[in-house]
C-alpha cells in the first residue's frame, strides 16, 4: 500500500473534512452520549466546527489526499470556540447528560496542560477507510510538527480502542475523567522528540 498522502487543510476543504470527522465520530462511545438516536447526530456537525475547525484558520488542520482521515491541530494561543460548542450543545444534545458532560468538559480543562503545547481535539478517519493506516500517518505528519516546534503535545482519547494507537506515538495517560452515566475520557500528554 501507498503512503498515504498528507496536506494542510484550507478553507475550501471545510465541508468535506467535517464530513470525515462526522463519519469517524458516529460510533465514539462519548460523542453518541450527547447524541445517542442518528437523526439527532447526523446534524451535530456545527459542534465539530466548534471545536475543531478553527485549526484550519490556524494553518493546523491536516487532511489525507482524499479526505480518507483529518487531524485538527491546535497550536499554542488557539482553541476552541467554547461558547459556540456549549451553545450548540445545550440547544441539541440530550438533556439528560447534559451536566454531566460539562462537568467531563470542566475535568478536561483542568488536564489541559498550563505550558505552551499543541493540541489535538480530534482525528478521525472515514469508517470505510478505517484500519489502513491513515490515521497513523496524520499523526506522524502531525508530531514531527511539534518536535521541530520543540513542544509537547495533548489530546482526550474518547474512544479506549485508540489509546494503543496514541502509545505508539508516545503518549502517556494522565488520568481519567468519567461523571454520572459519561463514558471514561483518557487524557494524554506527549513530550516532544528531539
């Protein structure tokens, strides 16, 4: 198999990398919490954009050459947009978990590490291109971005199948953050490779 090809996001890729980040979220255990019946999930792209999409803007949203896979990035001094996220949260996702989820979103804040660090709220490959190495290949293209920057990096696994994925990268558990009926979130934390 080819290595798979790796590009900066641009504007004009938006639609088609939320799309990906849809269809690679729709069976992570956390995100279905919010949104547990398809009708309602198949429409909650905007909290993708929420928390995600501004790494296009930041020149740190990476795509495979046929949106198979998508990592957004964020760099020191970028986030996301928590007011956008929360509103779109409060005004879909189902109410019964609601608190709960803000408490496991407070918890992850409190991960967060304070030093400068880059930032991967999420990744995701197509589920009919799961398994064929392009999620490996964003990270690699990634992290060899944030150890030339010299810096470490940070992500919540949501979904415990990907933890062995982030080890091999070199990511080490930091705890976990689990409230009420929520599944358990993974933070982990990466030092950079000189």
């Amino acid at each position: 198999m080819d290595i798979p090809k790796v590009n900066l996001a641009s504007k004009q890729d938006k639609q088609r990398l939320l799309a990906t980040v849809l269809l690679g979220f729709s069976t992570d255990p956390f995100v279905r919490w919010f949104w547990p019946e398809a009708s309602d999930y198949i429409n909650c792209t905007p909290a993708f954009d929420a928390f995600g999409g501004g790494s296009i803007e930041a020149g740190s949203a990476y795509i495979t050459e046929n949106f198979e896979g998508a990592a957004l990035w964020f760099p020191p001094g970028y986030g996301p947009d928590e007011e956008k996220f929360e509103k779109f949260l409060e005004a879909t996702a189902n109410k019964a978990v609601l608190e709960d989820g803000f408490r496991v979103f407070e918890s992850m804040g409190e991960y967060h590490p304070d030093e400068a660090c880059w930032y991967l709220p999420l990744i995701a490959v197509d589920p009919a291109h799961q398994g064929a190495g392009f999620g490996a290949e964003l990270m690699k293209h990634a992290l060899k971005r944030c150890d030339d920057d010299g810096l470490p990096s940070y992500l919540e696994s949501t979904n415990p199948r990907n933890i062995s994925l982030y080890e091999r990268f070199g990511f080490e558990i930091m705890g976990e953050i689990q409230f009420g009926s929520s599944p358990v979130i993974t933070p982990m934390l990466r030092t950079p490779r000189v």
